[in-house]
C-alpha cells in the first residue's frame, strides 16, 4: 500500500516507511517531530518546474509530462529504483510532501508510478531515434 500525506500532517503509526519527496524541507516541519525514514530530494521535481507549475496549476498534465522527463536523470533514475525497493520490502510506504494541492503534485505521479498506473520514465535513447524514421515512413 502506498499513501501519501502532507508534511504538516502528524506522523501516524500506520503510515509505515514515510519518505519525504521534496528537494527542500517544509518550512516549519521539525525533523525531530516528522518522522522521516528516508528523504529523496532528487525525486522532486527541480525548481524551475516547482514554480512554473506553481504559477498555471491548470497545467496538471504538461505538468506531469515534464516530470516524469525530469525522472529521467541519472540522480532520480537511482533514487526511484531505491523507492521501489522500499515499496517492494516495506508495506505501507507513505509519500510525503509539503504542497496544499493534495490531488496535482509529484507525490501524485510517484505514487501512480509505484503502483503500476503509468509505466516508469524511459530514454530516448538510439532505439527511438532509430525508430523515428520508420514511423515517418509508414505515414506515406
């Protein structure tokens, strides 16, 4: 089971691993108070994103497309595969996030990821670059 819960929420026994998904701590939030197991900063989105989708909350889905391209570094590639390890052993995980949205932020897109709604972020590596001309071919 995979839940998510606001930073300012209190800490519940049930809420099992609590994994903080924000590159910032909330303000105001004591760590000594928020029972966070593990912080993974390099899932948030980056700041330039955070803000721009801050700024036209009505852009959930170029939103969420422009995240799960961000999922795609490197740094978030490692730490997604360590969420799904945690997801995989420990039952219930709890994702924890700061914003006031509860139903449009990158807690939302992680957990649809965990629990199989959307498939992972992939490259665009040579295969889809190979492949790009075929489809334009088959268009003609």
């Amino acid at each position: 089971m995979i839940a998510l819960k606001r930073a300012y929420d209190k800490p519940a026994r049930k809420d099992g691993v609590r994994v903080l998904v924000e590159r910032l701590w909330p303000r105001g939030v004591k760590k000594e108070t928020a029972r966070i197991d593990r912080w993974l900063k390099d899932l948030a989105p980056s700041a330039t994103l955070r803000k721009w989708f801050h700024a036209r909350p009505s852009m959930w889905r170029q939103f969420r497309g422009l995240y799960l391209k961000e999922l795609c570094t490197p740094a978030a590639l490692a730490q997604l595969e360590e969420l799904y390890a945690l997801a995989a052993a420990a039952k219930p995980v709890t994702l924890v996030f700061a914003s006031r949205d509860t139903e449009h932020n990158s807690a939302v897109v992680l957990k649809e990821l965990l629990e199989g709604m959307r498939k992972p972020p992939t490259s665009s590596g040579p295969e889809k670059a190979a492949a790009v001309p075929m489809r334009a071919r088959a268009r003609r």
